[in-house]
C-alpha cells in the first residue's frame, strides 16, 4: 500500500501535459487561469469491498471505502473537482443480490458523486426495479439516446446536467449501449434506443451553441473500441463536434493516460477509462489558460490506495 501511495504521489507529480485550443470567447471573460479536477470510475460493479489478497489482476485494490478517502484527500487539495461515473454500478457481488443496487447508490451519494450515466447491468433486476432504486440517488443520471418515456424511468434521468466551477460552464451527456442483445427484452420493456452518434452531435451543440458551456463532457457506456463497425467512444470521438473529454466505460479498458483523438473537425478530443471493479480512479486536470487561450490537460491515472 505505501508502495502504491508513492506511485499517486509521483504521478501526480509528474502528469503529462496536452495544450489544446479553447474558445476565443473564454479568455474574455476569464480573469485568471482555473483548474478543473475531473475524477471518474466505471464498470465498478458493486465491489463495496476490495478486492481480495489473491485476486488473480487486482490484489488488495478498490473498495469504496478507500475511494473514498482518495476522493476527499483530492478534493482537499484542488478547488474545482468533479465526481463523475459512466455506468455498470450493479451486479457483481452479493450486495446487489442483497441490496439490489441501493447500497452502492446511496454510498455514491454520501461520496458526493456529481453525475452518472446508466450501463447495462443497471436494468439486470429489471426497470421498474431500476426506477426504485434511482430515488435513493441525491445526483443526477443522464442518458441523451435512451427514450424512457413509456417506462417508469420516465422523469428519472436527463438528457444532459450542467455544473458550474468558478466561471467555468461544465456540460455533461450519457450514451447507453444498444440494449437488445445484452439485456432481457422484459428488463428495459418499452425503453427506446436511439442513434448515439446523432444524440452526441446534437446534444454537444445544445451544449455548446445554446447552453454556452465551456467544457463538454460525454459520460459513455458504449465501450472503448470495437474490431467491427460497432460505435465506440473512438467512433463517437471522430464523428462529433465540440466534445472536449469522453468518459468511458462498458469494456473494462484500462488506459494508463487518456487517448487523444482529432475529430472531423480538427478538434482535439480526450477518451479516458479506468477498467473495472473499482481498482482504479480516473484523474483529468484541466487548466483553463486566461491570458493565452489555451487549455493544458494533465492527465493521470490514481490507485485505490
């Protein structure tokens, strides 16, 4: 353990930089430069505990307890953080078998998660169950392509949630992956999916164009990549426009930094992902450069330590 507390110290330390493009506007209206903090997880899949000594890839790691502590040691440090989570909370351990998905939800709560998207296993006890569930949540869920609005989730989630830190102006969606095929056709019931290439162009300029947010954030659990035609984050990454940062899950890819993909339009976009079971956080740190009309994204990956 202190091993991998020396391992969060040194890449925190040494965090590898990107510049990338901002807005003209934004420098306009931003006296001083801002730090954005963005913490992340996916695929957690109700490992309330670690995991044990003699696990076969992650011995000792996770846990919600020590994600905990890392999150409020973080926040301590940086003025402007970020909780976020893009899906398959549930189904993995007895505590979903027990609990059904209340448990990790309202442990989420008291973590201060700010947002979080729908994976597949959440509807594996069905949707009227999922419905229930949901209500012990204090944070939203979003999902931009799932059409709840013949099924109890209808009202439950968004289609997208802003947050303001500072004067910057955070917009974050959620894409769901194709459910037929994955999921009991009686679990999600009347629940319609839509073309997630399409909602992420027309949601990103919502975002950008309407809601003048500065920063945009994708929550996804469509999967990283695919050998076929499927849409992945990278398919999604290319083909949009005004997405900053795509927060991944669904394949359990571990990335030890964020890849950087140039869309259509010449914009740079972040994927990240942080593999599963909890045993790792995910770290992107923006900083918003006032006086050169720059953002410098240094990027890390942090243990559950």
């Amino acid at each position: 353990m202190l091993q991998n507390r020396r391992q969060f110290i040194r890449k925190i330390a040494t965090g590898t930089a990107v510049a990338i493009t901002a807005p003209a506007f934004f420098s306009c209206r931003q006296p001083e430069d801002i730090s954005l903090t963005i913490l992340h997880s996916n695929d957690v899949h109700s490992h309330i505990d670690p995991f044990p000594s003699d696990h076969y890839e992650y011995p000792n790691q996770g846990g919600f307890a020590r994600r905990s502590a890392l999150i409020n040691r973080i926040r301590k440090e940086q003025n402007h953080v970020l909780l976020l989570d893009a899906g398959d909370i549930f189904q993995g351990t007895p505590y979903f078998n027990f609990y059904k998905g209340r448990l990790e939800l309202e442990l989420m709560s008291k973590m201060g998660y700010d947002v979080a998207t729908l994976g597949n296993h959440e509807f594996d006890n069905g949707i009227d169950e999922l419905s229930k569930q949901i209500q012990h949540t204090e944070f939203p869920f979003v999902c931009s392509n799932y059409d709840f609005s013949n099924t109890a989730l209808n009202g439950l989630t968004k289609p997208y949630h802003i947050i303001e830190k500072g004067s910057i102006r955070i917009g974050i969606f959620g894409l769901g992956i194709e459910l037929d095929g994955l999921v009991n056709p009686a679990s999600y019931k009347e629940t319609v999916y839509n073309d997630p290439i399409q909602v992420a162009h027309e949601t990103c300029q919502q975002l950008k164009e309407v809601e003048q947010c500065d920063y945009i954030v994708c929550l996804s659990h469509l999967g990283y990549s695919y050998k076929t035609n499927q849409v992945s984050d990278q398919i999604i990454a290319r083909q949009t426009k005004h997405l900053d940062l795509i927060i991944g899950g669904h394949t359990h890819t571990y990335l030890p930094e964020p890849e950087l993909v140039t869309n259509k339009h010449n914009q740079q976009v972040l994927i990240n992902q942080a593999g599963w079971g909890g045993a790792y956080l995910g770290r992107i740190d923006v900083v918003f450069k006032a006086t050169t009309n720059q953002q410098k994204t240094y990027f890390n990956t942090i243990y559950n330590v």
